[in-house]
C-alpha cells in the first residue's frame, strides 16, 4: 500500500523582523490574557455554566428514555392524575425568574455605579430566594399529596417515574438555591465581591431550571 | 465553582492546603496520577489471582484467603469469587486507571501549561473533582470488606441480575449497591472536571493561542472532555435508578416472570436491556475516553522525537472529533446477542466500521510523519510506537467483531477479551507510560533513567503481546470467557495457552516493578532535569524552572507566535521554535 510522505518544507529562522500573532477563537485572538483580572467579565463562568447545562441536559434526556422504554416494556403502567398544585408551583418558578432578572439588572446597575442605593436589588434577590423555597415546598406538598392517595416510589413505575422526575429536579434548584445565597452573600458585604459573572451564571442556571421544569411538566402530563 | 481571577499570587504553606486539599492543578494532576498507580497495582494484583487460578484451578494461592474467608477458603478461589475478583479488576482499571491517569492527571498537570494559562479555570471544583474521584475509589474497595464481598455482575452490570440483589449471587446485594453508588460518585466527579477543562480550554487560552495553535494533547484533553460530560451524564442516572431498584423496591431493569436461584422475583415489568442501552451509550465513548488523550499524548512525544511535525496537523484533529462523535452511535455493536432487532445490529454495525477511517487515518499520518524522520530512540518515544502497535493490532480486529454475523461467534469468547485489553487497556497503559517518561523531567526537575526506561519498555511490549495475542486464538477455538475452569470440558487442551498467558502476565507485572522503582529513585535521586531536555516547542517547556513556580509561569502569561510544533527549522542555532518564541518563521506551515 502505497503511502504518501508529506516532508515538511525546510523553513529558516528570520533575524529581526517583528513577530506576528496570529489566532484565538478559530482564526482571532483571545483578546486579552488580562481578562484574567477584570471584574466584571469571565467567560469561563459563562462556558462552565453552560456546559453544566448540557450535562444535566443529557441526564433528564437519558431519564426520559428510560420512562419511555420502562412505559413501554410492560403493561403495568397506571397512569393518575397530577397533583393540581404543581400549575401553581410552575407560577412560582416562573415568577422567580422574571423577579430574577430585575434583580440581575439592578445588581448590575449598582456594581457598574449607575445606582447608589443596594437595597432594590437585595429585596429582589432574596425574593427570588423565596420563590425558589416556594417552588420546592410547593413539591413537597404534591408528594404529600400522592402518598394521600397510596402512591408511594416504587407501587408504581409512573409513580416512580414522577418521585424521580420532580425529586430530581427539586435537587438541581437547590443547588440553584445555594448559588443565590452565595450571590446574596456576595452581595451583601459592606464592599461586594459579587462579580456580575457570578450572578449571570446563577442566571442562566436558574432560568434554565424553569425551562426543565416546563419540559417535565408537559412529560409527565402526556405520559402520566 | 470558583472565579478565575481570584487565583492567589503565592502557594499555601500550610501542608493539608499546599498537598492535600490543594487548589493547584499540577498538585491534583499528580495526586490523580498516584490515586491511578495504586488502582493500577491493585487490579493487577487481582488479575494475577485470576489468571493463577484459571492456569491452576486446584492450587490455593497464599494470601488470598485474607480477601474472602467464604470467597477464597484456605486461597481457592470459588466460581463466585473468582467472577468478584473480575468485577473488581475491570472497575479499578477502567475507571480509576485508563479513565483517570490520561485525562485526569495528566491533563490537569499540562492543560493550563500547555495553554499558558497559570490555573484551571475552577481551582475549587479541580480539587472537589479529585476528592470526589477519591471517595468513589474508596466506596469501590469498601466492597472487599462487606459480608459476601464485591458485586460478581462484571463491570458491565448487566441487568437483570445487577438490580435483583442477594438472591442473584454472592455481592450481589450490598457489594452491588456500593458499586452503584462508587460509579455514580465516580460520575459527578468526572462531570466536574469535564467542565473545568472545557472553559479552561475554550476562555484560558494565552495571546495567540488560537485553537489550531493547541498542541494536540490539548486538543485530545479537550475532546474528551467533551465526550465524558455526555457520557458521565448518562452513566449517572443508569446508576441512580439501579440503586432504585436495590434500595427503593423499584423496577426499572427487572421483567417480569424472572426467575433467579429457583425463586420467581416478585418484581418485575422492567427491561434488562434498558441498561444495556443506558450503559453503553456511556460505555463505548468510556472505551475513546480512554484511547483519546493516549491518541494525543503519543502524537505529542512522537513530534517531539521526529523533530518534524505530523504531516497534517489538521486531519488528526478532525480525526479525533470524528471518533468522538461516532463513538456514541456505534454502542450498540456491543448488544448484537442482547436480542436487539436485526436492522438495529446493521445500523450500528456500519458507524462501527466506519469509524475505523478516522482511526486509520491517525495511524497512517503518524507512520508516514516517522518514515524517514530520524526518530531519537528514548523510553517515551519507545512507548510510543508501542502505542502504535497496540492501537493497531487491538483495533484490526475491530473489524471483525463489527460485523454482526462474527460477533454472534465472537462475543462469548476471549477473542473480545484479546481486543480490548489491546486497544483500550494495554494502548492506554503505554500512552501514560509515554506521557511519564516524557514530562517527568517537568514535572519533578529530574530525568528518568532511560536504560531502566528501555528495558522496561521492552519486558511491557513483548510481555503484553505474549498475554494478549494468544487470547485471540483462544477466541477463535472457542475458549469462552468470564468461566473461572477450563479443565473438564472441551477447552481443556487449551491449557496449555493459558498456562503460558499466566507466565507472562506474572513476568510483566513484575517487570512494572523497574517502572516504580525508577519514577520513585528518580523522583529523589534522578539527574537533575534541564528546563527543556528533549528541545520541545510547546509552552510547558517555556516554564521559568522544572517543577514550574506555582503560577506556571513566573508571573508573566506567555504569548504564542507560532503553531505548536514547528521542527526542523533551519538558519538558527536550534531545530526547533518555540511557541513563544518572537522568532519569525519563513515558513507556510505557520500561515493558518
């Protein structure tokens, strides 16, 4: 089999011209290697969140196939009606999020100096705070009300299927909910250390958990 | 996660904070690389035991009735342990050896460097990675030390009789749920690091280090992450629900009407093959997590060695996102006799041979770039061509087991075992081996011994060949695997095989004792290491001393000018060009 050789080109060192850089990205640079130590930006923050993201993406879609291979594997499915007080807690966590996002615009306002006055921001964080709480003891109260009814984890694989779902999910806020306090933490120092960074990231986590959230819902209407 | 920017200008001095919970990738580089030696001996050890007993089944082996009491009574093994032992071993060597020494340890030892960057981009979530790795590590082993022992489903975990517990076998219960509950911690762990070397990659390049300019080490570090955060995710809640059906009286992978040990299971409903599809949609990536950052590890050494680059940069980059995006739509050549519909097997079939181009292509590139180069012979790029070797004669036979029509013939055999101990184990082994001998001198400021180096290689490469071929034609005539006798059916005039496979399994990891006891005396002893011993070209060579200071670079980010491997230059007093050089090349490799 023949094989082509690619010699590389014999090439010679210049003396004195001025060195040329080239890249970053695909073709550009990244601009700076001192973003290192800017306040305001860290795109690794924003990458690592995102990537997060998708690892919890390809968690509840591998959780999905499942429900849908263990709902068709067997006619054992039972199929009941969905606690009504997870539409209100939906209301909730949407509502966190629109509180949310007032709330990163006036952190923001106040970290860039547009604004004096912190204390807007903070009702709005810790609103949000207590949304999320909310939200969580909202799912608590729809587990109660199944066990009312008899279902427990595992007297049925659609029981099961929810138990995990909802658990799971109220997990993740929880982790949302830590990130919050650790903005509110951040924030509240009488010199904050909160970098806008930080907060977007939480941001993105947290609006993200609302669109998981409406998924599942609209999963576990349709299949259960 | 921790914020870049919030990186502290001076090391901790305090002991815990500067070797134990340290915040510093190249300290959690290394104690990942030591957390994969001692998983590395211990699987070894426990595949010694093995192979004795396969070569003398009636012999007790001392010592190893301290394992198992009921397991190993006066050191022989019963059928049941023996399966224990081989669940133990492919879990330590997979997850905690070829998973985490490549990617984990290395990686985050020479990522940042070779990025120029002075830190992970989460230093927090590096250390809570490795601590969490360490902790499914240990929750592994606690499964030596429970009543019945550890789980005998194999480190596959194949449903149904992973998830019935005690009444499916011995370790089947608790040693089940611990090795559910080890993989499932092992899981978060690797999707935390996952994250990390992707934002560091993607946002902690220095000034001109554009993304074709990464050497491929990095990029190989890269793509694997890529491929262990949607594996990892998948495996994690394979897990959560198998615990689920231990703990919770669930069923998601029992079916109904199963019965195990003369009992009828009162479960049932489930799908075994649910697992299957869960598993290997984790586990057939795992097999390139592996193979990946040796593939890139080997081509870095190689270059380097060569004195010239490969002949096309590119293709080996594209060749391994390639691989990266096809190993997860060919998992289901591991299920041709699961049962899977017959359309089904073609349909993994095809991706399964196709994504012997890329791979093709990689190894074609690195034997073309080497014919005529005048390769410098040294134990890093000893190992490396070993790697070479061991990709391709473990790989060819890929192709057989691609096709379902053989791998109905194959699958039981230890055709399989030969393969993938030779393209994912042994090739992963000499990829960290090329990787050690090459930045040792980094990462310690001394040299290796090179002679000890060579005959070590040598006594590894010969020996793996010695235990590994002859698996193929046990295969062939039909020696089946996972049995633990041979001696009274139709496979016993194979004995002699496997008498001569246990031989040279026993001389080759003994030989592994002239590794330790080099990267140890060397450690100390070793001949001190200049600042760039084999005139490489990328920046972990730029650094101010060996071990770099602990921001890497003394302070001052570097700034890259060229592409990462520019050999062979002629007109100056070296061959060679760093990256950070300001030197201007005339040369069109560097216009991309």
């Amino acid at each position: 089999m023949a094989i082509t050789v690619h010699e590389p080109s014999h090439t010679t060192i210049g003396q004195s011209k001025p060195a040329s850089s080239s890249g970053g990205g695909w073709g550009g640079v990244p601009s700076s290697a001192a973003w290192l130590r800017l306040e305001d930006s860290s795109p690794a923050s924003r990458t690592g969140v995102w990537a997060g993201l998708g690892a919890i993406t390809m968690t509840f879609a591998a959780f999905t196939s499942a429900m849908i291979v263990r709902q068709g594997s067997s006619y054992d499915w039972q199929h009941f009606v969905l606690p009504s007080v997870l539409y209100c807690n939906t209301a909730v966590l949407l509502a966190s999020s629109v509180v949310l996002e007032l709330a990163r615009k006036r952190v923001s306002a106040f970290l860039r100096g547009q604004v004096k006055q912190r204390s807007t921001a903070m009702l709005t964080l810790w609103l949000t705070l207590g949304l999320g709480l909310l939200f969580v003891g909202g799912q608590y109260v729809a587990w109660m009300e199944l066990r009312a009814q008899g279902l427990y984890l595992a007297t049925n694989p659609s029981a099961s299927f929810f138990y995990l779902f909802t658990a799971l999910h109220a997990l993740h806020i929880l982790g949302g909910l830590c990130g919050l306090s650790l903005v509110i933490w951040r924030f509240s120092k009488q010199v904050p250390t909160l970098r806008i960074s930080t907060l977007s990231a939480v941001s993105y986590y947290w609006h993200f958990m609302d669109v998981l959230w409406i998924y599942l819902l609209i999963l576990l209407w349709m299949r259960i | 996660m921790s914020e870049p920017g919030t990186y502290p200008e001076a090391a901790p001095a305090g002991l815990i904070r500067k070797y134990v919970f340290s915040l510093n990738h190249k300290v959690i580089g290394k104690q990942y690389y030591v957390l994969s030696l001692l998983a590395v001996f211990i699987g070894t050890v426990l595949s010694w035991v093995m192979r004795i007993h396969l070569a003398w089944p009636n012999a007790a082996i001392p010592g190893v009735q301290f394992l198992s009491k009921t397991g190993a009574p006066g050191g022989m093994l019963t059928p049941e342990y023996y399966l224990q032992l081989m669940t133990m071993h492919g879990t330590l060597m997979i997850f905690f050896v070829v998973t985490t020494a490549p990617l984990a340890g290395f990686g985050n030892y020479f990522l940042p460097l070779q990025i120029g960057a002075e830190e992970m981009a989460f230093p927090r979530t590096n250390m809570m990675s490795f601590w969490v790795t360490f902790c499914a590590f240990i929750v592994a082993l606690s499964a030596f030390f429970v009543p019945e022992g550890p789980p005998l489903s194999g480190w596959t975990a194949y449903a149904p009789l992973s998830a019935l517990g005690q009444v499916a076998g011995p370790g089947q219960g608790t040693g089940q749920v611990l090795w559910a509950l080890s993989i499932a911690i092992f899981c978060v762990g690797q999707l935390l690091g996952s994250i990390n070397f992707i934002s560091t990659t993607l946002d902690l390049r220095c000034t001109g280090m554009s993304l074709m300019r990464l050497p491929l080490s990095a990029w190989a570090w890269f793509i694997t992450s890529c491929m262990s955060l949607t594996a990892f995710a998948v495996l994690l809640p394979a897990c959560v629900l198998l615990i689920l059906d231990h703990v919770a009286g669930t069923s998601f992978f029992i079916p109904s009407n199963l019965v195990v040990n003369d009992q009828l299971q009162p479960r049932g409903g489930g799908s075994a093959l649910l697992w299957q599809h869960l598993f290997w949609f984790f586990g057939h990536p795992e097999v390139y997590i592996a193979i990946v950052p040796a593939i890139g590890i080997v081509s870095h050494v190689l270059i380097a060695n060569m004195r010239r680059p490969l002949s096309s940069h590119r293709a080996v980059i594209y060749s391994m996102v390639t691989i990266a995006f096809l190993s997860y739509v060919v998992y289901g050549h591991h299920m041709f006799v699961s049962g899977m519909n017959p359309f089904a097997s073609v349909a993994f079939s095809l991706p399964t041979l196709a994504i012997t181009i890329p791979s093709t292509i990689v190894v074609l590139i690195w034997i073309g770039s080497l014919y005529g180069s005048k390769l410098r012979i040294n134990a890093a790029s000893l190992f490396a061509l070993g790697f070479i070797s061991m990709f391709v004669s473990g790989g060819v036979t890929g192709l057989f087991l691609a096709q379902p029509s053989l791998d109905i013939m194959l699958h039981a055999t230890y055709f399989v075992v030969g393969h993938f101990h030779l393209v994912m184990a042994v090739a992963a082994l000499f990829g960290i081996f090329a990787g050690t001998y090459f930045w040792f001198p980094k990462m310690t400021g001394r040299m290796m011994n090179e002679t000890l180096g060579k005959i070590h290689f040598w006594l590894t490469f010969v020996g793996a060949y010695c235990i590994f071929m002859p698996f193929y034609y046990l295969g062939m005539a039909g020696n089946v695997r996972r049995y633990q006798s041979f001696v009274d059916d139709f496979m016993a005039p194979l004995m002699p095989i496997h008498k001569f496979i246990t031989i040279a399994a026993l001389i080759t990891g003994f030989a592994q004792l002239i590794f330790l006891y080099n990267l140890i005396h060397s450690r100390f002893w070793g001949r001190p290491a200049p600042l760039n011993p084999w005139e490489a070209t990328s920046l972990e060579w730029c650094t101010p001393s060996s071990p770099p200071p602990f921001d890497n670079f003394g302070g001052k980010l570097p700034v890259v000018y060229h592409d990462p491997y520019q050999y062979g230059i002629e007109g100056g007093n070296n061959d060679y060009v760093m990256q950070n050089s300001p030197e201007q090349i005339n040369s069109a490799r560097d216009e991309r």
